[in-house]
C-alpha cells in the first residue's frame, strides 16, 4: 500500500469514524477524522485528501454538503458515501453528484478496504499521469510545446504564470507556430480542464455562418434554420474558447464578441434573450492587429479586452536550437504511428533540416519529419528523404558554407576541420550537442577537438 494515500474520515458517530479509520490504518493508509460534518469541511479547506469517506446524514452538515465541498476544493479526490440501508436512494443522487461509489452501514471491514484498494489504485495511476507528464515538461517545456532556446524558456514561463488564471488571452505569432497548442496547454493546466475546450477558426467561416457557430440560433432564424441550435459558447460553458485567426472576425460580430465579455451574456441569432456563459476565451491571430486597428478594420476596445494578457510565439528561423529537439521529438511520434523503424538521421540530412528556413514554422517542421519517415526504406533519414523544398539547392535553403571555404581547398586537414567546426557552432548558436550530431561526432570528441583549436 502506497503511504501517501490520505484518507479522510468524515462522520458524527465518532467511535465508528474511528473504527473505519484504524482498519485502514492496518493496511497503510495514512487518516484523518472527523467528527462532524462542519470539521470536515474545514479539514477539505486546509489539507489535501485523496480519498473522503464521508456519512451521509449527519447533525449539523450532510454528507451532500461535504461531497459538494471536496468536489471544488480537491477536484482530484474521490468521495466514497457511507449511508444506512434506509437512504440508499440518497446515496445512488450523490453518485450522480461525483460520489465514486457507496457504502451500507454498518460496515463490511474486507468490504471497506476493498474499495479504498480500487479507488487508491485510480489515485496512484493518476499520479503516475501526473509524474509523467511533468517529466515531460521538464524536458520539453509545457504539455508539448517544445523548446530549450532562451526564447521558448521565456514563453514557457508565461503560459506557467498564466494558465491558473482566467485571464483572456491572445496568442500572437506566425502561421505553424503552434497557437492552437498553447490554447490547449493553458486549459489543460487551469482549473477548468475538466470542462470543454472548444476551438474555431474564425477565417473559415462566413460572417452569418460565425455568428451561429458562435452564438447559436433559433428555429426560423434564418433560411435553412429548421431547427433550435446550441452555439460554441454554450457548448463551452465552464471551460475554454479558443478563435483562431481573432483578426478576420468581421466588425459586426466584433461587437456582440464584446458584449460576451463584458457582459458574460450570449444571445442566439433570431432573439433577444440573452444566456448565461462562464467561458475563458483565448484568441489567436497571425495579423499585425495595430494596422488593423488604425485602417478600421478591428475594433480598439475589442483588441484590449482580447489581450489582458499576451503571448507571443517565436519563428522557428528564430530559434534554430530547437530544431535538433523538435526533430528527434517528431521522429519518435511518427515512427510509433506508422510502425516505421528508423534508427537515426545523418548529420548531411540535419544539416539540411538546420539551414531551412522554415517559413512553415513547427508545423512544417513537423511534415517534412512526417514525410521523411513515410518514404524511408534503410532505417535511416537521409538527403533522399528530404522532401524537395529542404534540399541544400532549393530556395529557401540557408547554407552557411555557399560561398565560402574555397580558400581552404589544399590546405592542412587540421585548417579544416577547424573552419568547419567553428561554423557548425555558429550555426547552431554555440549548442555543442546539436553541433555534435551534424558534425557526426560524439560529444566529447568536439569538446576536445574545440580544445585542440581553441575555437571560442
């Protein structure tokens, strides 16, 4: 048994509290008890719980109250229901409320331990999810946004600060930098993950078909409404909308986006009545939005409430240390979704992939990989996998060495391989193991041949 499964024992019959907390003491767990109702609820405000046992009819507050009460605090707890025979029903709505199961009084002891095993064994998969995954974003930054350039360490951190809060946002970037990723990185890490995250590109639609989309419509609202439709921002209700290209909504939709989130109220097309909405909105766009202000083309007052808080995504051209990361991360992906087996990339073919200049952005990155991993037949990416477009000769290609290291032409090996590693560092911006595997040497054999030449 895991010792770091706490349990908490809510119930006013304090000797059977006590009872139900030292038989699960036996096998390990580690509880606490309360003795009514009102102390549960301070106890679920002060300290983290894995697993609230807690007494359905109580004197002074209910178990329904507790339930209610873990579910908002400890969103991650599961609540199992202790009740007579005679309230069973009572306890079948408090499953329908998030209970995870119930038990009849008095209790079974084999009974009662038996589901803390089965509960604390969802507890620890979901820590073992949670361990995993914050090993993945120690290395790779936040929930698949990838990076260990300076730049990305700098976004990093922001969608860290932000992403608790309910703050709108707006992503802004190039195409293929990812937008669409960080939207969901923020909700997955915010309060409202559990909820829906709903994402829409605004550029697709049409001004009438957006505005349904959005806000929903009645029956007869228009031609070929012929029936009543929920809109995304009520399918959204309690979590996270994401608008994709912000910047083309056209300035009559601009307005009723206003009111959404000045007002938190929708209204359907075809009415007047507004809706309720709870919605964090995280909007995008790829746009100089300051020249689309000042030509009239979006509305100021708008803009500001987009962008409480803002993010911006860097180039990829801009952040070339990340491409060796990126690349090995999408080899990996693809490799498993097309039961491919590639053993490794050549330094040629990487250097390839570091002199693009990747208009594309990640999302070009990532096809190309794709591409070249579907082609392959040796096991091994190489220049004849590359897709045309990053060929060393193609437009685009940014060679660090065209037009220069003729003079080198009959000099000393040694002269060299000290140009070349000199230059391989430039390009790679002084990162030695990227440096390393396009040069197609270890590590340490480019520490010390760095050495050797004093190459700063």
């Amino acid at each position: 048994m895991d010792p770091q499964i706490r349990v908490l024992v809510v119930d006013d019959d304090e000797p059977h509290a006590q009872a139900v907390a030292e038989s699960l003491e036996r096998v390990g767990y580690d509880c606490v008890v309360a003795g009514t109702g009102r102390e549960g609820l301070r106890l679920i405000e002060e300290q983290d719980f894995d697993i609230v046992l807690t007494d359905l009819i109580m004197d002074d507050v209910g178990g329904m109250d507790v339930l209610a009460k873990a579910k908002r605090e400890l969103p991650d707890a599961e609540v199992v229901i202790l009740t007579g025979h005679n309230t069973a029903k009572a306890a079948v709505l408090a499953m329908q409320a998030g209970a995870t199961t119930y038990l009849t009084k008095p209790l079974d002891i084999v009974e009662l331990r038996m589901v803390a095993d089965k509960v604390s064994q969802s507890q620890r998969l979901a820590r073992t999810n949670q361990e995993l995954r914050k090993q993945l974003n120690e290395r790779f930054g936040f929930e698949g946004v990838i990076g260990n350039s300076p730049l990305m360490h700098s976004v990093v951190e922001r969608l860290r600060q932000i992403a608790p809060t309910s703050a709108t946002v707006l992503i802004t970037g190039e195409s293929g930098t990812g937008k669409e990723l960080v939207a969901k990185a923020l909700h997955n890490n915010s309060p409202r993950r559990s909820k829906p995250f709903v994402a829409l590109n605004c550029a697709a639609l049409s001004e009438n078909i957006l505005e349904s989309e959005l806000f929903g419509h009645i029956k007869g609202a228009f031609t070929g409404a012929d029936r009543e439709r929920k809109g995304w921002f009520e399918h959204a209700n309690g979590g996270t909308m994401f608008l994709d290209e912000v910047g083309d909504i056209p300035l009559s939709t601009q307005v009723k986006l206003l009111r959404v989130l000045e007002s938190g109220e929708i209204v359907r097309v075809g009415t007047n009545e507004p809706i309720k909405v709870n919605v964090r909105l995280i909007s995008a766009t790829n746009r100089e939005m300051k020249g689309a202000i000042n030509s009239g083309g979006f509305r100021q007052d708008l803009y500001h409430r987009l962008k409480v808080v803002s993010v911006h995504l860097p180039p990829l051209r801009s952040r070339r240390e990340d491409i060796t990361l990126l690349t090995d991360y999408f080899l990996k992906q693809f490799t498993a979704s097309h039961d491919k087996v590639v053993t490794s990339i050549s330094p040629a073919a990487r250097k390839a992939l570091m002199s693009h200049s990747w208009p594309g952005n990640v999302r070009e990155l990532k096809n190309s990989i794709e591409s070249m991993v579907v082609v392959d037949y040796d096991g091994v990416l190489d220049l004849d996998d590359l897709p045309e477009e990053l060929l060393p000769s193609a437009p685009g290609s940014v060679d660090p060495e065209a037009g220069s290291g003729g003079h080198l032409v009959g000099r000393p090996l040694e002269e060299v391989e000290k140009y070349y590693i000199a230059e391989t560092l430039k390009l790679t911006e002084g990162n030695r193991e990227e440096a390393a595997k396009l040069l197609g040497i270890g590590e340490r054999t480019l520490y010390r041949k760095i050495k050797e030449y004093g190459i700063g």
